[in-house]
C-alpha cells in the first residue's frame, strides 16, 4: 500500500472512532444503552482498518448507561490525534510530490 493508502485508512479508522464516541455521548442518558469501542485491525500491506464495533462489557447501574464521559474525552482526543497526524502526511506527500515535480521541470 502506497503512504496516501495509509493516510486514507487512517483518516476512515479515526472518523470511525469519532462517530462512535459521539454516538455514546448522544445516547448516555439512554436507559439501557451499552457503550460501543472500535476494533481496529493493522493491514498486512499498511494501514488499519475497522474490523467491527463491540459493547463495552462495563455493568450499567439500574436505569442508566454505561457510558463514562471521562473515557469518552479522552477516547475522542485520541482519534481526533489520530486524524490530525493523517492529514499531515497527505499534507507532507503532496509537498514531496510538488518538490519532485518542480525538480523535473
């Protein structure tokens, strides 16, 4: 897999991690709802992938979520991390890219 394949797959494993997170946040005053975690899985040829969505096997008390909003911050900075590091490096390879072109010009 090329670098912008890499990026690519990080920047979809990272949305997905974000759109969990904010799915759990949405959903905690929810009676009953179990927390969901990404499971990401690393590609042979580079990169990651989602390989699936598991409940979180914390106990809810009665009537409420399991949902923890602290982990869920910091779950979330991680991923939003994750997608700002990706971006850099489509940003450093067009830069690359660019430098190379101008070289052959």
């Amino acid at each position: 897999m090329d670098v912008v394949g890499i990026a690519l797959s990080g920047l979809r494993a990272s949305s997905a991690g974000l759109a969990v997170r904010a799915n759990n946040v949405a959903n905690q005053q929810s009676d009953g709802f179990k927390a969901k975690r990404v499971d990401l899985v690393a590609e042979a040829s580079g990169g990651v992938r989602v390989s699936g969505l598991t409940e979180d096997p914390t106990p809810a008390g009665p009537g409420t979520s399991n949902v923890d909003l602290a982990s869920e911050t910091v779950q979330g900075m991680a991923f939003d991390l994750m997608y700002k590091a990706n971006l850099k490096v489509l940003k450093t390879e067009d830069e690359l890219m660019k430098a190379t072109l101008d070289l052959k010009a």
